[in-house]
C-alpha cells in the first residue's frame, strides 16, 4: 500500500483531484480511498487530506502520519511544520514550484524531489489558479500507481480538455531531482 498525503489551500481542488485520482484506480482494478481533513474550511486556508493505493482491500480508515509521497500544490505551505511532518526516509515530494530544491526546506532523508510550475500552466492552460489536475499530471508521471489513460479521462469528464491539457503539461514538464 502507498500513502500519499496532499497539502493545499481551500479552492485550488485538492478534494476534487483525490476523488478523480480514486476513480481512475478503482477503475483499473485497484483499490483506493480518500480522506479529507478541513481546518476552518475557507478558501485560501490551508487543507489536506489523505490518499491509500493498494492492490490490496484497503482496511486502514486513519489519518496518515508517515506518508511514502507528499503532493504540495502549493509552495506557500513549506514553511508550515506539518507540510513535511512524517515523511519516510527515501519519499517523494511532487510540489507545484518555480523553487530549486535547496530552496524548499525539503527534510534530511527525502529520497526525490518533483518540482512542476503548475501554477503557470494552469494560469495558460484556463486562466484559473486552481493547480489540481495539473498536479495530479506531474503525479501520475512522477509514480506508476495511476493508469494515465484512466486518470487523464476522468479529468476531461470531470472538467474538460482545457484541465486535460493542464495535466498534460505537467505530465511533460515535471523535472525530478534525485536527492
């Protein structure tokens, strides 16, 4: 089982990404399940939530403290004690940055780093900063747990080519760095 814990600020799509994200490994025969966690629920406050994959049943329903891979879709959270907290040694952070990785405040032990301007392409792809299925392009490349052909579809269903096209860039874009 991977468990990916995502950050974000209410309104940038965090919810909706982790649904589509479910949706797509169900599909493929997988298991999947998504919980979200709310503070004072505004937008712009800080959010996240909690993500399992398994190609087994999923029986675990707890918050997840030691997350294998860390999806930022927003820099500005870095600074926050609890962004990073409890990652495992040799995880990943898929972050949506202009940011060198020295300049992420990345923990001792990260195993890689994947950094995406998803911000830019999202703003392009359809004028909107909501950098959810651009960050879940940079995922879906970034790790072999989601069937891009699946998730891709369940993005155009969901909200269109123009946020296809998002998850497409980032796809191509992402650059990871080996740490």
């Amino acid at each position: 089982m991977i468990e990916i814990r995502l950050h974000g600020r209410g309104g940038q799509g965090l919810v909706k990404a982790s649904h589509m994200a479910v949706a797509s490994v169900v599909e493929s025969g997988d298991y999947a399940h998504f919980i979200p966690s709310f503070g004072v629920e505004r937008k712009g406050s800080p959010v996240f939530g909690y993500l399992r994959v398994s190609k087994e049943p999923i029986r675990r329903k707890t918050q997840i403290y030691h997350p294998d891979i860390l999806v930022i879709l927003d820099d500005t959270l870095i600074h926050l004690p609890e962004t990073y907290d409890g990652l495992k040694e040799g995880g990943i952070v898929v972050i949506n940055s202009t940011k060198k990785p020295e300049e992420l405040n990345l923990p001792e032990g990260t195993g890689m780093v994947a950094v995406v301007d998803a911000t830019r392409i999202c703003l392009e792809s359809f004028g909107r900063f909501i950098p959810n299925t651009a960050m879940l392009g940079a995922l879906c490349k970034v790790t072999d747990y989601f069937d891009k052909e699946m998730l891709f579809r369940h993005i155009v269903e969901m909200f269109g080519e123009a946020n296809l096209k998002a998850a497409q860039e980032s796809y191509d874009s992402v650059v990871c760095y080996e740490l």
